[in-house]
C-alpha cells in the first residue's frame, strides 16, 4: 500500500517496530475485513508477505503480484484505506512499477504520499535489537533498490525485467507472478542458489578521502534503526572523537555538528560467511506447483494458490529457524520475541502451534538489549514510572573531558588526589592499563547509547525505599554503567528531584578526605569498558526487596538440620574448607551476607571504609554502590533516603576492587592498595535464569543486606560492654524468634516478587557468612551461629557456609567463642583480639561448634529451635547448656 511505511497503525509500520507474528493479529484482521469476502485470508496472507519483505509502494504492491494498475483488488479496498489512498498514483504499467527504485516512479518523482522502501538487512538488528532475516529491498552503493523480479541477493548483472515486457504474462519464466515468488523465496532462503551467484550482507559506510569505510556495528544499528522507523535523520556521536554526527537518510549525508564538514554515507553489500548460506530443493517443489495453478489461467484461484504458497514458506521458514538454540538478542531459536516497549518487557504469548509433545514447562522468550524489567510491586510488573534528564546524555557527551578534572558532578577537591593517584599508579586489567581516559572514553559511548532504548532522554525509575515490598528492579551492566555516568556527569532530572547516587557524590564530596567511593565507581567503569564491547549490555543485574514477615518459616520446622560447612580462617589467610573468603567472593553460586543496619552502607552513609563489614562492602561490590541511584535521596539532611533499605538482595553483584577480608585489616574492612587495585580475577561466568518469563544472563553471585537485632541496642543499663563481648548477657540470647524471621525474609525465594524467584533459586544455592548477629550490635556468637543455621535449614534448596575468624573486623575476637577450648578458643582469642580489647580466653567453653553439630545434624529443626527458646542464662555459654541439657 502507498502508506505502508508511513501509517502508525498498519501492518507494516508495526513489524518494522519489531511485533512479533502472534501478536500482529488485530492488524490483520483489520486487513481482512477490508478485502472481505473473496479470497480474505488469501489476500492478508500475501500483504502480510509483502510487509515481511519490505515496506512498498502501491505500484510495488502490484508489481510485485502482477495486477498492474490494481485491476480488481483496488476495488475492494474501503474508502480510506492505504490501498485505495494510493490509486490515483498508479499510472504507471506494471512493468515501469518493477523497475522503481527506492520507491521513485520512472520520472525520478516519488508519488505523493509514498514513502521510500525500508529494510533490515541480514543478521542485523531491527528494531530493539531484534534480528531479522534479508528480507528487505536490495541495497546497493547507498541506493535502496526495490529490485521485484529477480532472485533476492543477486548481484551485479542481475537480469532486469524490460521496460516494454508485458506484466500481464503470467506463463513466463522470468516475470510475473512467477519471477514474484521466485523472488520471495529467495529473500525467505528456499530457493536454490547458483553456486556463483553473488551472497553477502548489508553494512554502513562513511565516504573519507581514502575511499569508503564500513561504520562500526554499533552506528550501522543505529542508521538502520532510524531508517527503519522511517526518520529523516539521526544523530549520533563517536565514543572515541565525542565528535557528534547528524545523518540525513534521505540524502545518505553524515554531517560533523561540531566542524559542519559533510561527507556521502551509504548501505552496502558485502560478502558474507558461506556458512551462513541457505539453499533447498522446496523452493523448487513450490514453483512447480505454481507453474499449474498459472496453468488453469483462473484469477481466484491463482490468487488463493500463490496465498497458500507464501504461507506455506513462512510457515516452513518459521519451522526451520525453530530448531536452532534461543540466544538472548536473537529473534531466532524458535521463540516468540517479546515486543519492544516503553514500559520494559513482558511474556510474550506462545505462538499458535500444537506441538507433538507439550513441553514441561513454557519455553523462555529471549529478551531483546537494551531492555529491563521493573515491579513497583506486588503483581505491579513489567512498567515503570518515568523520569527525564535534565540534559540529554549526547549532549553530555561532548562534555567529557579526560577525567584529570573532575566532572561535574563530583567535587573537585575530593577527585584531585584520586585522579593524582590514578594517573601515578595506573591499575592493570587484563594485562593492559587502565587510564583516566580509557575511562571517559567510555563514558563518552555510555551516554550516546541510549541503552534503555528510550530515546536517550527518559529512564524508567522505581524508588527501592519504604515502602518496599516485592519491588524489583533489573537492569543489564551497560545500563548501570550509564547512569552512574550521568551521575558523574551531574545529570539531574526535569522534575526537580535527585537520586540516592548523585546525593551521595553530593553528600561525599562535602568531605574530601573521604574518596574510596570515587575509586569504586570508577573501577567499576573501568572493569566493564574491558569487558563490554560497543553496543554490549553484559549480563543482568536484579535488585529486589521481599515482602513482609509471616512467620511462614514455622511451618518447616519439621525440616532436618543438614551438616553445615565450616570454614575456619588459616594464618595465612586461607580456609581449610577449600572455600574462598565469603567476603571477597569467588565461590559460585554463594550469597555474600551483609551484616546491616537499618540501610546498605551504614554509618559510613556510602562514603568511605570503616571499622564495620556493612560499611566497607559496598565499596568493593560497586554495583550495590550504584544501585543506590534507585532511591530518591529526597532529603539532602537524612542520608537514608539515598540508601538502599534492607532486607535486600542484588543477584548478580560482583566484587571489582582489590583488597577485602573479613578479617580486620588496620582497624577496617577491607583496604585500597596502593596499586594494581582493581579486581583482576573477577568472573565473567554467567548462569542462564529466567526473570519476568524472560531467558536472561546472570553472574552466579549475590548480595544480601539482612539486618539482626541489635542487642546493645536494647539492653539499656542490664549489662556492660565486657558483658556483651564476651557472651555473658541474657538479652542476648532472648531475640530468636526474630532473628529467624529476618534471615528467612531476605533468603527465602519464595519471599520475592514470583517473577523473580527462579532467578533467586538457579543464582543462590549457598549463603556465605561471618558472625551475622555478633557484630557490631554485639549479640552472642553462639548464638547467631545457631540462629543462621537453624533458620537455612527452613529455606528452599539453599546450605550455609560458615566463616570463623580470629579477628573479624567487628567485634574483633568474640567469634572464637565458637570454638571452645576444645577447638582451639584461647589461642584464638590471644591471636585476634586486639590490645585492651577486652575479650576474656577465660571465656571460653569447653564445647565448640564441631560438638554441638554433631549433637543436632540430622535431627529436626524443631528440636533445635525448641532447645534454644529454652536455654538458661549466663555465665555459661549457650553450646555448653544445650550440651548438657541433652546428656552430652
């Protein structure tokens, strides 16, 4: 039809917007009641065909199925509908329409109200990043060539129907309706290609002084895109240059915004791999039977003939694909492509086939780059409410300097002596350094890429703050990267409101001397622009917060205690468990525990390193540190509004920056080197997971931030500080109850939004953690050990890692009273307290941890649970009382 890419609502313009078959029915069952009743489903069939080959003209329309001027199909076309819009503008025969080029009549004019031909060429992505096969006009030296009578991917040479050939002749080899369909199998892959004839794929190039130079991938998509949503002109910028370009696509002409300076763009062909060909002998089987129906020389009948056929070979082509493996990113693998929408992703509804075994379960729909997944709560999932940037990020981008300075969002005083020390002891990744400017090169690319795919300017944005049941937000890598970017950048929002990132840089930078948050964001940047190649989004990273206690835990108590691993730490820094330090990370699939407060970060308020683990992870695992951005940081005088709350979970999280230990090093967790600080042995492995129905790419580690009750909190005038480090205050052991609801809430998958909790179960399987509850709120070690392994036993498939330390970096020796003298506890205690610090190895108990699990493993969790409600008070230690309660 003459509108066929120019209209909104038809089939077309939504194909080329990237809808999936299956849900492309209402447009064309609005088809089929325009050509209602003759041969209606035969008809929708053939546009539809034509629509997957590329948007027309009407004069294409008709050549392609040798009616010339319409004949009778035009006249069962209702008054305003796209093919009786473009009748007056058929004058031309049908074999002039064969030869129009880029939608242009054989004067050189195109008709009023047609638009040029769009494509998608081979193996590109369309849009949203959806592939999609050559089925598109051949394009050749930057002209569109609607080329309708010839084998498609032909090359120079090729055949061209004669001016003076007569469109009518239905018996010819070369022409007509035959030639047509030849045609059409060939762009589907079912035709039988010459062994010489030419292949290739089609690719953007830039006109310079040395010839023509192919564009990177990244700005092909981009120009694709465009063209394919029918825009003018687009403009992009180079990550390397931040020079920013406008291409005019009608004129194929790249313009330098900065310097005016013009040059010839083009989409061409290229040679492909080989291997990627398709040749068959159906194509030969579906001529033959045409050439019978051309036979019978009925009009209804060839028209139903050639419908059946098409279906026939988009059917077989679907079939065909449908044998290859999923992959994220691809509209292949048998999978319907969920539709690229504003509001994030959604399932999309499987296609309408019956299969001879129905599987166990729904298959997964890949998800397309550049796209997220946001509940705000409860069954709430899929949009997202919206906020815009005050600046658009391309403009920023030509706003980057070398990061010597500072940008704007950062104070300068506090990245004076980062830069200093950055630029003085580049870190190494990969074998190559890492400099300032390497990162804001890629700084430069995150701002022009539009990686939420909403046009630069808009975000979708979920505040993760009170109230916080069941939210979730996922974003990819490149995603994350972008926005701290902006933040960087000093990128507000039109709505007059912050973000808990930038507030923080705010709030940070108000202090110079506190800067290890700059070397995490930057680290962070500096990692991914290894790791991400242009237009990469990298693997998924999902935040989410549980729903509310319920005490659902007491309906599993009749669950048996399994055996737990423990990890005692060596003088040398290693586990005789074999297990890698929970707080560095390392082993799959285990959940690191943050021992929280109130809100991930603590008192440190996102800042700096301290003396507590809560305060200092976020440092190393950056990701949390960026995440924050998904709170509203509201209140410039209450830090917490621009921290995440706890309970909390980000699947996914990786720790990128050296040097972290669980135990106290100087006083603090965890240290920056002096060089080579970035985490050179980070995982890039990934576990498929399905989040939202979607198929998705995550790193198999987490994050929790779980909070305990704090005991010195509570205590009031009851006991005295040596009391509580040395496990002698009855307080401490009187909070069980909730402290397994805690530790049940943030674990338990089945506390998560359910669009979430497969994910949950294939990333986390393990639950490492120190001295959860003995911290810095004080509470009796024995008794949080036996609190976190009671309450893991409740969760669903998941086991406990248990890591002792002779001086955990918060309540730095207490942990030894796990072991008993029996294990070792005074020695313990001698080697990690420190000075004055005023754990007492008299202290110590008889039993240890290797005792009181061999006394419960294997029994029910209610025994455990019931022994420790009743337990006696101090001076005795909690193992011992048990113990003896229970004849040991």
């Amino acid at each position: 039809a003459s509108v066929c890419c120019g209209s909104s609502g038809d089939i077309c313009s939504r194909r080329r917007a990237g809808l999936p078959w299956v849900r492309r029915a209402a447009a064309a069952a609005r088809w089929r009641e325009w050509w209602a009743p003759a041969g209606a489903a035969g008809k929708t069939c053939l546009h539809d065909a034509v629509c997957e080959l590329g948007c027309c003209s009407a004069a294409a329309v008709a050549a392609m199925f040798g009616w010339g001027q319409y004949g009778s199909l035009s006249n069962k076309s209702p008054p305003g509908s796209p093919m009786r819009g473009a009748r007056a503008h058929l004058k031309q025969s049908g074999a002039e329409s064969r030869n129009l080029k880029a939608g242009n009549s054989p004067t050189g004019q195109r008709p009023p109200g047609t638009q040029p031909p769009t494509f998608f060429p081979p193996g590109s992505a369309g849009p949203s990043g959806l592939q999609r096969n050559s089925r598109g006009p051949l394009v050749r030296g930057g002209s569109r060539s609607l080329n309708l009578n010839s084998r498609a991917g032909s090359g120079p040479g090729q055949q061209q129907v004669p001016e003076n050939s007569d469109s009518g002749d239905e018996s010819g080899q070369g022409g007509g309706i035959l030639g047509t369909v030849s045609s059409i199998l060939g762009r589907l892959g079912m035709e039988e290609r010459a062994p010489d004839e030419e292949q290739g794929i089609l690719v953007w190039e830039v006109e310079v002084a040395g010839g023509w130079v192919r564009l990177d991938a990244e700005t092909s998509q981009l120009l694709t895109q465009a063209q394919a949503e029918g825009r003018r002109s687009v403009q992009n910028c180079d990550a390397r240059s931040s020079q920013k370009y406008m291409v005019d696509l009608e004129r194929l002409e790249q313009t330098n915004q900065g310097t005016g300076e013009k040059r010839g763009v083009r989409c061409t062909r290229v040679a492909e791999d080989p291997k990627t060909r398709r040749s068959g002998g159906r194509g030969r089987d579906i001529l033959e039977a045409l050439r019978r129906l051309i036979a019978a020389r009925s009009a209804l009948l060839l028209a139903a003939g050639v419908a059946l056929i098409v279906a026939s070979v988009v059917v077989a082509s679907t079939a065909a694909s449908a044998g290859g493996k999923p992959q994220p990113g691809s509209g292949g693998g048998g999978s319907v492509a969920p539709a690229p929408s504003d509001e994030g992703w959604s399932p999309a509804p499987p296609a309408a086939t019956t299969p001879a075994l129905a599987p166990t379960q729904p298959p997964l729909v890949p998800i397309q780059p550049g796209q997220w997944y946001m509940c705000t709560t409860l069954g709430q999932c899929g949009s997202a409410p919206r906020r815009t940037w005050s600046t658009d990020p391309v403009d920023l981008a030509g706003a980057v300097a070398g990061f010597n300075a500072a940008p704007p969002g950062v104070s300068a005083e506090a990245w004076g002596p980062v830069a200093a020390h950055w630029s003085a002891s580049t870190p190494v990744f990969q074998g190559t350094d890492v400099q300032l400017g390497d990162i804001a090169a890629f700084v430069v690319e995150l701002l022009c890429s539009d990686p939420f795919g909403t046009g630069g300017k808009d975000i979708p944005f979920v505040d993760l703050r009170p109230p916080s049941e069941n939210k979730v937000v996922a974003v990819t890598q490149r995603q994350l990267a972008f926005l701290v970017a902006n933040a960087l950048m000093g990128n507000g929002f039109t709505d007059g409101g912050s973000d808990g990132l930038t507030a923080g840089l705010l709030r940070c930078g108000a202090n110079p001397a506190k800067s290890t948050y700059l070397y995490s964001l930057l680290s962070f940047l500096a990692v991914l622009s290894r790791e991400l190649a242009p237009g990469d989004q990298g693997s998924l990273l999902v935040a989410a917060t549980p729903k509310g206690q319920d005490n659902s835990w007491m309906n599993n108590l009749g669950t048996r205690l399994p055996e737990p691993t423990v990890c005692q730490r060596q003088a040398d820094g290693s586990f005789d468990c074999g297990l890698s330090d929970f707080m560095a990370g390392g082993t799959q699939k285990q959940a690191l525990t943050d021992i929280a407060g109130g809100v991930v970060g603590g008192g440190a308020q996102l800042c700096d390193l301290a003396a507590s683990q809560d305060e200092s992870l976020v440092q190393f695992y950056s990701e949390v540190l960026a995440f924050s951005f998904f709170t509203n940081g509201a209140n410039k005088d209450d830090s917490a509004t621009g921290m995440l709350p706890v309970p909390w979970v980000l699947l996914g999280a990786r720790r990128y920056m050296n040097q972290l230990s669980g135990n106290s090093m100087g006083g603090s967790c965890g240290a920056i080197p002096t060089g080579n600080w970035l985490n050179e042995a980070i995982s890039s492995r990934t576990v498929p997971v399905s989040v939202g129905g979607t198929q998705q790419k995550v790193a198999p580690s987490a994050f929790v931030g779980v909070a305990s009750v704090c005991s010195a909190c509570n205590v009031g005038d009851s006991c005295s500080h040596e009391e509580l480090i040395n496990n002698k205050c009855d307080l401490q052991r009187r909070h069980l109850e909730q402290d397994l609801s805690n530790w049940y809430q943030a674990f338990e998958p089945a506390m998560y939004e359910p669009s979430v909790q497969q994910a949950f179960r294939s990333v986390v399987s393990r639950i490492g953690t120190g001295p959860w509850g003995a911290g810095v709120w004080y509470g009796d070690s024995q008794q949080s050990f036996l609190t976190v392994w009671l309450a893991t036993s409740l969760l669903s498939g998941i086991t406990l890692d248990y890591y002792i330390y002779p001086s955990f970096c918060e309540n730095q020796g207490n942990q030894c009273f796990v072991l008993g003298t029996s294990g070792g506890c005074d020695a313990c205690v001698e080697q990690g307290a420190l000075l004055g610090a005023g754990v007492d190895p008299g202290s110590c108990g008889p039993r240890g941890i290797t005792d009181i699990i061999s006394q419960f493993k294997g029994r029910s969790a209610q025994e455990l649970y019931d022994a420790m409600l009743q337990v006696g008070q101090p001076p005795d230690q909690i193992f011992d009382l048990l113990l003896d309660s229970n004849g040991m």
